[in-house]
C-alpha cells in the first residue's frame, strides 16, 4: 500500500511541476487556476532591467530586445538615440487597422537611450550616454520613468528629478560642441507622452517604422521584420499602413510631405486632441489629419519663429531642444512658403 501511496505523490508531483513551467509563464496555484505574471516594476539600476546583455556600455540589446528604427525622428539637441522593444515571451504587438500605435500586450518594455559620440566622425569613438528613458506596460497602463547614467558609463539609477549635464564633443567638421543637456523630470514626460488623461508612448506608431532601416539587424521592411519574427500579428500585408514621410528624403517625398512629416514627429504629439496644450493652442498636427484643420496654415508665422527660438518658454517643441535644428528649419522655411502659393 505504501508504494502506491508514494508512487500517486510522485505522479502528483510531476503534474503540479508540468503546470508550472508553461511557456506562458503562469504559476498554478493550490485550486488550479492560474496566477497572473507579475507586472513589471522599474529597478534602481537600468543593469538590472534586463534591457542590455554584456557590458552596459556597450548598449548591446539583450537576447530577447528588439531593435527599431523611424523613418522621421524626433529632435533632440542632436544626440543619437537607441531605441529598444521587448515583448513579453509568446506575445506580441497586435495590429488594430491603425497606422498608429498598435496594442501591446501587459509586460512590454521600450527604452530609448540618448548619447553622442565623442568624435561623430568617427562612430566608433567612445560614446557619451545620457540617460535612458523607459516605458513598461502593466495592467494596460503606460508608465514612465528614466535613468541617468554615470559619469563612469558602467550603470544607469533611476531617478525622477530633472537636471542638467555638461556635454563637450567633436561634431563631424571637427568644431568642439559644447551642450548643456537638460533630462526631464519624470513629471515633464506627461507633457509629451500625453493625450486625454492616458500616458502612451509616441514613437513605434507603424508608420513610423513602416520603411527599411538597413541598421544592421532589420535589412528589410521593418514590419515586415516584426511580423517574421512573430512580434507583430494581425497584419498579412504592409502596404495596408501609411508611411511616415522622412523629412530629408528629397527623392522620395515632395516638400508637402517632408513638411508634414517632420511637424507629426516632433510637434504632433502635444498638438491633437487630448494633447497637453494650453487653451488656444488646440490644433491637431496629425499626419492623418486633413492640412485644412491643421491649423498649420494659419499658424504659420508662429511654427516660423517658434522652430527658430531658444527661448524657453516660447520655442517648440518646450522639452527635449535648446538648440536650433538648422536643417530642418531650411526645410520647414521652404514647406512654409509652399503652403502660401
């Protein structure tokens, strides 16, 4: 009798350890049903999210993060960006017949870490990283926060507080830059990743990555990548989402279009419905939206002096830039004046 006894734990045994090492990362419990994954949380250190593999500075996605490129990008006082995606094992982005964000499933991370090269002719001189920012879904709710990485270039600490950091590099003429980088505040981030009282992310819209990036690692359509590899579903034909225009593609898109895709990436996001913009500044910069109720056009004389202002609380957009984007304004010059004929 003993040895059936022993022999029915055994069996018992190996069903409760079975169930709780599903691919679906579920635990069983006592009467059977599933726990749910523990949400992510943001860890003091950026080396203990799991984003990097190696040594950190080498900014080495780990084997389960995804590089992704856009097509037209946000400025930032010139500074590079990385930007990562990871999806929680088995699941992935679902298209919704959007051209914008798709849904991502409870547990995505995507970080977007900014640096200089400390020669930017010469990429493969030593980087000067800044900060890294991260947006983690849990309970289908966006949150935000941001490492600044130390002087040392070894780890990345959380924090929440906005502050400043003196940045000296060699652009690719030669001629010393000398920048004071401002990072956010965590409040501040709500200004941009903002529309009605949701937190989103602003930029892995499909259009956005709808192109091929030659970076490396995605040598073709970048959701034709995706849906490959298994991280997109619900869409069997790319062509069905729009494409962002990249604003310095002269062969490929008209001034129209470089105009309107460099105002969606880097003013759209605050300018929309819901956006997180005084009263009288409610216009709607959407690539999607027809130019006649843009306002873009009766605004035009403020975009013009705004892009081409340092003043804090008068140049656009308010976070992320204090200097100017030379070439983009000659290029906003020329989309402004077409608008006029």
């Amino acid at each position: 009798m003993k040895k059936y006894f022993i022999l029915g734990l055994s069996v018992l045994a190996l069903i409760t350890t079975s169930c709780g090492s599903d691919d679906d990362g579920y635990v069983a419990t006592d009467d059977g049903e599933p726990d749910p994954i523990i949400p992510l949380t943001f860890e003091t250190n950026l080396s203990d999210m799991g984003v990097y593999g190696g040594l950190l500075s080498d900014l080495t996605p780990a084997e389960d993060v995804h590089l992704f490129e856009l097509n037209s990008k946000l400025f930032t006082d010139y500074a590079h960006k990385q930007r990562l995606l990871r999806l929680p094992e088995g699941e992935a982005m679902q298209y919704n017949g959007s051209s914008n964000l798709p849904d991502f499933p409870d547990n995505t991370l995507i970080s977007k870490t900014f640096y200089y090269y400390e020669d930017e002719s010469n990429t493969s001189s030593n980087k000067i990283i800044i900060e890294t920012r991260v947006l983690i879904k849990t309970e289908g709710t966006w949150k935000i926060g941001n490492y600044k990485w130390n002087e040392d270039q070894t780890d990345a600490i959380y924090t929440d507080n906005s502050s400043q950091v003196s940045i000296s590099y060699l652009n690719a003429e030669g001629i010393t830059q000398d920048i004071t980088y401002q990072i956010p505040a965590n409040d501040d981030c709500i200004t941009c990743h903002h529309i009605y009282e949701e937190k989103v992310p602003i930029g892995p819209k499909l259009r956005n990555m709808n192109f091929n990036p030659q970076n490396g690692e995605i040598n073709m359509n970048q959701l034709q990548f995706f849906i490959n590899e298994g991280l997109l579903e619900g869409l069997s034909d790319v062509s069905e989402v729009t494409v962002l225009p990249d604003w310095e593609d002269e062969a490929n898109f008209d001034i129209f279009e470089r105009g309107r895709g460099y105002i969606d990436i880097n003013c759209a996001h605050c300018h929309l419905p819901g956006g997180y913009v005084p009263t009288g500044f409610l216009l709607d910069f959407r690539l999607e939206t027809d130019f006649e109720t843009t306002g873009i056009y009766s605004h035009r004389g403020q975009i013009e002096s705004r892009v081409q202002s340092t003043v804090p609380t008068y140049l656009m957009p308010q976070i992320g830039r204090s200097l100017v984007h030379d070439e983009a304004v000659v290029m906003l010059l020329e989309y402004l004046e077409a608008i006029e004929d």
